[in-house]
C-alpha cells in the first residue's frame, strides 16, 4: 500500500524551513515561518517544540531554525513531489504558469511512492520547476544563485534563473510582464531613492518595484 501523508502541518513547516534556509538564503524564524504559513506565532512555537523533539529541526541559540538530517530528508521529498506537480500542470496539463505553485501544493500530499516515477517518467525527469527551482532528487540540477535583479548594476546583461513562487498576485505580473526563468534581462536603471528597477526583459521594458526586483534570481558573475 502507498504510504499516505502523516503530518501535513509539519511537512508544510519543514518545506518552508527549506525554502527559506536553501532556495532564498536566509534564516527561518518562529515569526517569519508563522507569517509565512499564516498561522498564530502560539501554535508555530508548538510545532516548532514538537519538530524539534522529534529530531526533524534544531535550534540555536539566536532561535534560528534549521533541518536535522532527518528533516531534511524528509523536506526534500516533499519538495520534490510539489515540483513535479507544479511540471505536470504546467507541461501537461497546461495550466496558467501564475496559478501552478497554489495548486502543486494540493497535490503534493497525494503524489505516493508509487505515481511520483510514473510522473518523472512522463515529464522525462525535469530538473527544475516552472519557476526555475532545481528538483532536489535530479543529478543534472545545479546549485542556485544568491545573486537577485535588484543587486546588479546599470547596463549589465544576465537572465532570469528564478523567481519567487509563493505569491500569486506577484507571479500574475511577473506573468503579463513576461518576467520567466530562460527570459534575457538588460538592466536600464537602479533607482534606491524611488525604490525602482528599471529593465529590459526580452525586448520589453518594465519598472519594478526593489522588492519586487528582489525576488528574481539571476546567475552569479
């Protein structure tokens, strides 16, 4: 029998403790991870307590958070179910590129030990998403840049390598805008004082807000 889904709560958290720690580079904090899971920092702090006695997370002394070898284990799979997902609607099944990562997360808990190779096999064995995250479990997936839009000076060329897919409403601009992963990018202007971005993405000019331009990736140097 496929094994079914035990804890999804705790997956959830030990997935964007990895996110954060591993695709974005920074530190995973009680509040951050409450924020991001939208849940009362009361019952993060619980979950944190329960994942922590179960050997799936440490904490330091600074209160960061980050996986045991276990949790991370465990993180990865969980990753790498939701990605295929967010592969199969998008190739497959065709749906909007903006809506994928809401709808992967639906999936991802029902995908078994049994239908996941049927999927790699299907998708002959993506190695990144539809975002542009590598598929942990891929040989041929490579390491992510820390390098963002928002840090790359006047006139530099570079390209989209990926960009934040945990906010619909931003992917629906990157969307009309044409901002994807593959995209060629032209940097035009760094604004600080008015907080913009200006760049050219293919052939299409577009101002970003700084936060905005903070989260797309582009390759390092």
């Amino acid at each position: 029998m496929p094994k079914q889904v035990e804890n999804v709560a705790a997956d959830d958290a030990l997935t964007t403790i990895y996110r954060i720690n591993h695709d974005e580079g920074g530190e995973a904090i009680a509040a951050r991870l409450a924020e991001r899971l939208e849940i009362r920092p009361a019952s993060m702090a619980g979950m944190v307590a329960r994942l922590s006695r179960d050997r799936l997370v440490s904490v330091d002394a600074k209160k960061r958070i980050t996986l045991t070898p276990a949790g991370l284990v465990r993180a990865e799979n969980m990753v790498r179910r939701h990605r295929l997902a967010e592969c199969l609607l998008v190739d497959v099944l065709k749906l909007e590129w903006w809506r994928a990562y809401e709808e992967a997360h639906l999936m991802e808990h029902s995908i078994s030990e049994v239908t996941e190779p049927l999927i790699v096999e299907m998708l002959d064995n993506p190695s990144r998403s539809p975002f542009g995250y590598p598929i942990p479990g891929n040989p041929h997936s490579h390491p992510l840049s820390s390098r963002r839009l928002a840090d790359l000076p006047d006139g530099v060329q570079s390209v989209v390598e990926r960009v934040y897919e945990e906010d619909e409403e931003l992917l629906q601009f990157f969307d009309a805008e044409g901002i994807r992963p593959g995209v060629p990018i032209r940097v035009v202007e760094r604004a600080p004082k008015r907080g913009t971005v200006t760049a050219v993405f293919g052939e299409k000019e577009v101002v970003l807000g700084t936060d905005a331009a903070r989260l797309i990736w582009v390759p390092e140097a």
